[in-house]
C-alpha cells in the first residue's frame, strides 16, 4: 500500500512538470494558437500549486489502492481504453454520452439514498448535456474537428 501523502506529493510535482512543459512548448507559438494551451496550462500550473503546498502541510497518512479501490481503478481504465477505441468507431459525441452515461453510473451505483433508475438518468442527463456542450464548444468555438463515425462519409 502506498501512503496518501506520498502519492499527493508526487502526483503534485508530476502536475507542476506537466504545466511547466505546457508553458514552455507555447512560448513560440501566435498569440491566436497559444490561448487555449496557455490558459489551460496556467490553470493547472494553479492548481497543482495549490496541490502540492496542500500536500505538504497534510499530515493525513490514509492508505490508497484498498481492494475495492484496485478494481474500480481497472475497471475505468480498461473502460477509457474502450471509449477511445468506440470513439474511432461512432464518433466523438455517441462515444462519449455512452462512456460517461456508463462511468457515472457505475461509480456511485451503490448510493443508498438513490434508487438505480435515478441514478442511470442522472448519468444519462448530466453525459448529454457535457457531450453536446464539449462537442458545441469545440466545433463552433475553437473550430476544431472531433472524430465521427467511420460510417459516415466525409
């Protein structure tokens, strides 16, 4: 088992490294190109900041991967892995309603206070609305292709 603490720490610093690379690599890009790149790596070069000082102070010595943890972890990886490949397949937007339907309702399926119909709406409700908003976002605003269907003819 590794300690809560020990993994913040690192996970922190592995943080602050990617949103240093981030800022370094726009450095030579046009003010157009490097808006969204910067600005998403000065949001995580914040807060990975605020992880890490964070980490530091915490003196939680909690431990992660408990057995329940380990399967849920594989479960989710194996399942992006499926998601990028379904991605290929249907495209960007049935991909993703599909994923984050499945995921949000897989972890928290067992809530008591929720029966399983609420809680597969919910998931169904809240994928729809991030996969249309993240697919409108993308498309009109920052006009940046997403993959569809290799059935559907360019």
């Amino acid at each position: 088992m590794i300690q809560k603490s020990k993994i913040d720490l690192l996970s922190s610093c592995l943080l602050l490294l990617l949103a240093s690379i981030i800022l370094w690599e726009t450095r030579g890009l046009s003010e157009v190109s490097y808006i969204f790149p910067r600005t998403v790596g000065i949001i995580l070069l914040l807060l990975s900041s605020v992880y890490f000082v964070k980490s530091l102070v915490s003196k939680d010595t909690r431990q992660y991967f408990t057995h329940m943890d380990r399967r849920k972890i594989i479960l989710i990886a194996l399942s992006m892995a499926g998601y990028v490949l379904f991605i290929v397949i249907a495209g960007f937007w049935p991909a993703s309603i599909l994923y984050i339907t499945v995921t949000a309702w897989y972890l928290q399926r067992d809530e008591p206070l929720k029966s399983r119909r609420r809680v597969f709406t919910q998931s169904l409700s809240v994928a729809f609305i991030f996969s249309t908003a993240f697919y409108l976002l993308f498309r009109y605003v920052f006009f940046v292709p997403l993959p569809v269907s290799i059935f559907v003819s360019s």
